[in-house]
C-alpha cells in the first residue's frame, strides 16, 4: 500500500470528511555558469507531501516530507479545524475519473541524465555565446524529472511522469561607452527539441548589437516588444486580470468588459494545456480536475477566465476551469497543499509578419528585446511600470540605425492592447525565473511614452 492510499484511509478511520493527499518526487540537475565557464553541476533529489483536509467545511492544510509522519500530520490537521471558519460554500473534490495521456512531456534521456552529460549541453551554451567583444558569460541550466501524484477521499489517484529542460545565458560586454548585456534562453520537456546553441547564439547576437548605445530622449514611439518581453508582460501585468478571483473581485482592469473587445481584434489569448513542449503542459491540474483549452481573448473580444475549485465554489459555479496549479520552482509542480489559480500555458496566436517586416513600417520606434521590473501600478485601472535594460534596437524610417540606452516605460494595458498593430510569425517558449510559461511571437504596439534614464 503506497503512502496515499494510507493517508487517504486514514483519514476515513478518524472520520474526516474529505482529504486530498499529493505526493513529488524531483530530481533536479543545476549546472551553473560564471566568468565563462561551469562552477557548479548539482543533482539533488527532493520529496514533499501535501495535505489538504476539509472536514465541516472547513479547510485545513499540512505539509511533510516525512512519509512516516503523515499520519501524525493529519491527526493535528483535524485538531486545528476546530477553530477554523467554515467556507459553507465548499462543495466537493472531484471523484475518480480517466485521464489521457499527452506527448511532449516525458524524455527518458533527462530522467536518466548524468552530470557530465548535462555539462556538455552547458558548455555548448557557452561555447555558442563566446565572441571576442564579450567578456563575460553567466546562466545556468536546468533540468528536471518529476513525479506527481495525487489522491483523494473521493476516490481519485492521478500519478504522472514529467521532464523539464531550461536553459539561460547573459553576454556581457565592458567594450562600449557602458556595459551592455543580452539574453539567450530556450525551454521545453524534451531534449530534441531544446537548442543550447540558439541559446548561446541569440545572447551573443544581442549583446554585441547592444554596443555604444545612443541615448534614447523621452518621447512617444513604435515599440516591437520581442518575445522575451512580451512574455513578461503576459507573466506580470496580463495574466491576473483573468483570474476568476481577480475579475470577481472587480481587481482586473477588464472586470466590467466581459464579452466586450478590450484588443485588436488580431490579437487572441489562449491558455493551452495540451500543447506539446509547453512548460504548463499537462493533462490534469493539480486538484484532478481535467484540463483544457480556455480562449481568454478571441478576435479582441474577452471570452473567459481561469479557476481552481475554491475560487469556482465561492462564487457559485460547479465546477473549475481546470487551473488548480501548485506550482514548483524551477519547473513543474510543488507539494504545497492548497493550489492557487494561474494559466498553463498563455499562447498568443502568431500572425504572418516578420520582424523586418515590422521594422520596415516603422517611422520612429524600438525593438526591446527584454523588460525588467515588470509590475502593476495601478492593477484596477491596468497601468503598469517596466523598464527595458537589454537588446534596445533604435529604428528611424524603417531601418535599425543604432542599439539604445536604458528607458522605462509607464503604461497603461487596455491601451497598449487596443494599440497592437502586427503580431510577428516568430512564436516562441518563454519563461522567466519562477513565473508563468507562455508561447509567444513579437507583437508590435503604437503610441507608448518612454521616458530616458
């Protein structure tokens, strides 16, 4: 009998109303990288539980990573309810149900992986971002193997196997008017379908376009936000204002425009848990709810929003979208006991223009390549604060004439997504640190203030 299912009937033994029992399992390979070259290669093992109780309906949560001491855990669990507040809108967690099974998300080979083989893919990436202008290399490399399983009271056992790969690389260059930087990153659930050379190459290309920067004076511009950006904005300033809580709560910027067009009618936002390679990518979320496809933006229009089972209780629905997400650091899942509501995967749909496309129609514009201190202002009206430090590219009369300096940009969202104007065909995966994984091309946005630092 696994640890579960002797949770799980223990808990029925002492009279327990529900229990919910999550059990991972990681090893996580870290190669770091400093001064251009491989300091540390660490392979740890962890193990964590997760136990949410509701007895009464009333909630009560514990976490171990002592499989000996879980029944311990639960019998102080169920002495703590008893001054607990009943959330009398609790209903229940779901019952046992079957679950398919997805491609794209398991490679034996990083399951299996060696410390010397993950150094090589490392230095790979180091090798690739090496250039007589650059002088010195940082990252690191991630991978990791998981097992997730979970069980409830209702019946329900959900057990999968997961695979991870991550990969970052920033150039820096002291051979300029100041110190300039670029970035390389590359992730997904497969080795063969990870690039450690696009990582190196793509930090070394911005790095060195970066040289002898002009300054950029306060003014309004053409801004194409890369990728890497425009995943940041997804991560920080866009994703909550669809969380169900949040929208209910009259907190999103949007939360009185459901089914109104708050974008371009070419931009669509879509939370894709199926998607092959995606770091969110999963056939079940973390309470055992069955995922989906959710469309939150289509043809402009706002369609929908996400939730996890509390969330969905609370306010009357029946049920979830399937977004309970405990999540895990530097990927994957955590043990944490009660699970938050977040996207799996944001995809914005590619269009068909090419960057230098974009770039040719542009009288007086940027091309940022990465945004820093990405945060919300004012979240209910939507303004937001970033600052773009890397990979600026000026752009006068349709042509790049010179990298720029850092500037910051005081925005507002529903403004910035009315003003889209061309969405890029070059869609790509995108993470940053310990936040939301999205699928993302360039997206080019017209009449955004910059201010010169």
């Amino acid at each position: 009998m696994s640890a579960l299912e002797k949770a799980i009937r223990y808990s029925k033994k002492i009279g327990i109303d529900e229990c919910e029992i999550v059990n991972v399992k990681k090893n996580i390979t870290t190669v770091r990288i400093t001064d251009s070259e491989i300091v540390e290669i660490k392979q740890n093992f962890d193990e964590n539980f997760g136990i949410r109780l509701i007895h009464g309906k009333k909630i009560a949560s514990i976490q171990t990573t002592n499989e000996e001491s879980i029944s311990d855990a639960i019998t102080k669990g169920m002495k703590s309810i008893k001054n607990l507040k009943p959330r009398k809108f609790w209903n229940e967690l779901p019952e046992r149900k079957e679950f398919q099974q997805l491609e794209g998300i398991f490679d034996k080979k990083i399951k299996h992986i060696s410390g010397s083989k993950a150094a090589d893919i490392a230095q790979n990436m180091i090798n690739n971002s090496e250039n007589d202008k650059i002088d010195t290399i940082t990252g690191s490399l991630n991978l990791v193997y998981e097992n997730f399983e979970l069980s409830n009271s209702n019946g329900l056992n959900f057990n999968n196997e997961a695979t991870y790969v991550s990969g970052i690389i920033n150039a820096e260059s002291e051979q300029s008017t100041l110190p300039v930087s670029g970035i390389g990153h590359a992730c997904g659930r497969t080795l063969s379908k990870f690039s450690s050379e696009q990582i190196g190459a793509d930090a070394k290309n911005m790095c060195i376009n970066s040289i002898n920067p002009k300054k950029i004076n306060s003014n309004t511009f053409s801004i194409i936000f890369d990728s890497y950006s425009v995943g940041e904005l997804l991560s920080f300033v866009i994703a909550s204002n669809f969380n169900f809580k949040t929208f209910k709560e009259k907190k999103s910027c949007f939360s009185n425009n459901f089914k109104e067009k708050i974008s371009n009618e070419e931009f669509n936002l879509t939370d894709d848990p199926h998607i092959p390679e995606g770091i969110g990518t999963k056939s079940v979320d973390s309470e055992g709810i069955r995922t989906k496809k959710n469309t939150l933006i289509k043809k402009g229009i706002f369609t929908n929003v996400f939730s996890n089972l509390y969330d969905s209780f609370k306010e009357g629905k029946k049920e979830s979208s399937g977004n309970g997400i405990r999540m895990g650091s530097p990927m994957g899942n955590s043990a944490e006991p009660i699970p938050i509501s977040a996207p799996h995967n944001l995809i914005v749909t590619p269009g068909n223009s090419t960057q230098e496309d974009m770039i040719k129609d542009i009288k007086h514009g940027l091309l940022i390549g990465r945004l820093w201190y990405t945060y919300a202002v004012n979240p209910i009206k939507g303004d937001f604060s970033c600052t773009a430090r890397s990979g600026i590219q000026i752009i006068e009369n349709g042509e790049i004439v010179a990298p720029g300096k850092s500037v910051r940009i005081v925005h507002n969202l529903p403004k910035l997504l009315n003003n889209i104007t061309d969405i890029g065909s070059d869609q790509r995966r995108v993470i940053q640190w310990a936040s939301l994984p999205s699928i993302t091309p360039s997206i080019k946005v017209e009449n955004i203030s910059v201010n010169s630092i």
